[in-house]
C-alpha cells in the first residue's frame, strides 16, 4: 500500500450520497445529440509498461461453466462519476485543461489506465509530469472517489445469482490490486469472486490472456463499461464482451454504442445478465466455423 493513500483510521467508510438519477443531468437524448472528443483506441501493447516483480498469476481452479471478468470501475461500482471529476481537476491542476473538458477527455479514454490516458492526452509533457499527475490522481481517486461510491443496486442480487449457476467470477481492474481488494471486502462483495486482478498483475489484456491460456475450451466473459473493455474482448480469441451502458453528466455511452464496438449484450443496468449469459450460450455457432465454447471448463 502507497503511504498516505489513506487517512488515519484506515479505509474510509462510504457515507450515503445523493443518487445519480437525482443529479441536474441533461436529457439522454441532449447528450447523445452532443458532439464529444474522442481520442483514437490505442494499441494495447502501447499501454505503460509495469515494473518487473509483479504477482504471479493465482493457482487455477475448476471451471464448472465458464469464466465471468468483470471491470470494475463504472461496472461493478457506481463511481464514475466522482472519479470523472477527480481526474478533470488534477489535469487543469497538472496541465492547465479547463476542468470540463479534461474530464471529458478522461470518460473518452477509461478503459485504460490513468497513465496510458495521460499519455495520449499530453503526450508532449514530461514523463516526470505524467507521473507525479497520475500518483495525485490515484490518492484522491481512493479518498474522494472509493471513500463514497458503492455498488450500483442491481450488483450484490446479480452476482449471487451467476454464483448460483456455477460461474467463476473475477475482477480485473487497471488500479492498484489492494485498493480494489479493500473496496470489495468493505462493500461485502469480496465473497462471490475467485481473485482481484489489478495493475500488479499487469494490464487488463494480459489478464484476460492468462485465462485464456488456462481454460482454452471454457467460456470467457468481459463485462465492462468502455469502448477499451470491448476492444480488447475483440483482441482475444474466444471472448465475449458484455457493455454496461452509461447516462452521466456530460457523457452517454448507449448500448448501441457498445454494441457497435464489440459488445455481445449491453444495458443500462446488468441485472438481466445472467439471462443474457445463457441466451448467448445457446446460439448456435457462427457461419466462419469457429468451435462453439462447450458449456463445461476444463482443468488445468
């Protein structure tokens, strides 16, 4: 743990807050109608290299019905929106950005993490700068950001429910590991997931492709909340990619949206996703003759 990510007491407890359906948020159809940047979709191997030494992968289990991965910022958690404004004030601090547009610009690139998002917006400026920015940015995420959010609603009764049918459940997140770890045990979530990938397991791809390599006849699921979530479902053999559509001010990603990057289901809340799991299960295979994933993992 970074010293002074937290303040003294350990980690904060989440105080209620105002819902974001009570926000003075702008109709959907104004914000989809609402021209935003959109930076272009990096090449995952461009992401910010990690550091050598980190975890090894945990030991494999056994894969009853497939493996579901979940994203965990704007997916599992109703935070987006606080992270969003964090993110905008440290780079009109940082860079000088008007605090609007830069957090514009973050929703545009999530998906990645901070630093690789500080790279393609200001890629002219220092690494130095970049880092110190992305170090004040992980501080205030975990106090302005973790200390208040929680789950959306629907999340606790969602995942009991694929945990019921025999699902893996995993989180992989592009922040630190142990904060994601502590955010999950304080909201009681922690229970229903087999491991907690973060940034010291490397980068959200590279998660995906060790589970891949583990279960290679096994259905792979990515539920996520950004074009990058999608994309990189895309980038792997034999991954579906699940959207959690959005309405936050400023911004709207619609299922449409998701859909037309890659998404196999997308909705505003993933409450129907357990039958949307085995709606996609039950197709029949595509024309291009790929193997349909047998309902069954493998050991590994």
């Amino acid at each position: 743990m970074v010293k002074g990510s937290f303040p003294s007491g350990g980690m904060p407890r989440r105080t209620p807050r105002k819902s974001e359906a009570n926000a003075p948020n702008p109709p959907a159809e104004e914000l989809s109608s609402t021209p935003l940047p959109m930076v272009g979709a990096a090449s995952h191997r461009s992401e910010i290299a990690r550091p050598p030494g980190r975890s090894p992968p945990p030991n494999p289990v056994r894969v009853e019905r497939g493996v579901v991965i979940f994203d965990l910022d704007g997916t599992l958690l109703d935070d987006l929106s606080l992270i969003s404004h964090v993110a905008g004030e440290v780079m009109h601090q940082v860079f000088g950005t008007p605090p609007e547009e830069a957090r514009i610009h973050y929703l545009a690139t999530t998906g990645l993490p901070f630093e690789a998002q500080l790279a393609q917006l200001y890629p002219t400026a220092p690494v130095q700068l970049r880092a110190s920015a992305a170090a004040t940015f992980h501080q205030r995420k975990v106090t302005e950001a973790y200390a208040h959010a929680g789950p959306f609603p629907e999340v606790p009764g969602m995942l009991k429910r694929l945990a019921q049918a025999r699902w893996t459940l995993v989180v992989s997140t592009g922040g630190e590991t142990e904060m994601a770890e502590l955010v999950l045990e304080r909201e009681g979530l922690r229970f229903w997931f087999e491991a907690v990938l973060g940034s010291r397991e490397g980068t959200k791809r590279e998660h995906l492709a060790e589970y891949r390599r583990r279960y290679p006849d096994a259905p792979l699921i990515l539920v996520g909340d950004s074009r990058f979530d999608m994309e990189t479902a895309q980038s792997l053999p034999g991954i579906v990619g699940i959207g959690r559509a959005s309405r936050i001010h400023g911004w709207a990603l619609t299922p449409g949206d998701l859909t037309r990057w890659g998404a196999a289901w997308s909705d505003y809340s993933l409450a129907g996703l357990p039958d949307a799991l085995e709606e996609i299960l039950a197709r029949p295979p595509r024309s291009s003759g790929r193997r349909k994933n047998p309902r069954a993992g493998t050991r590994k």
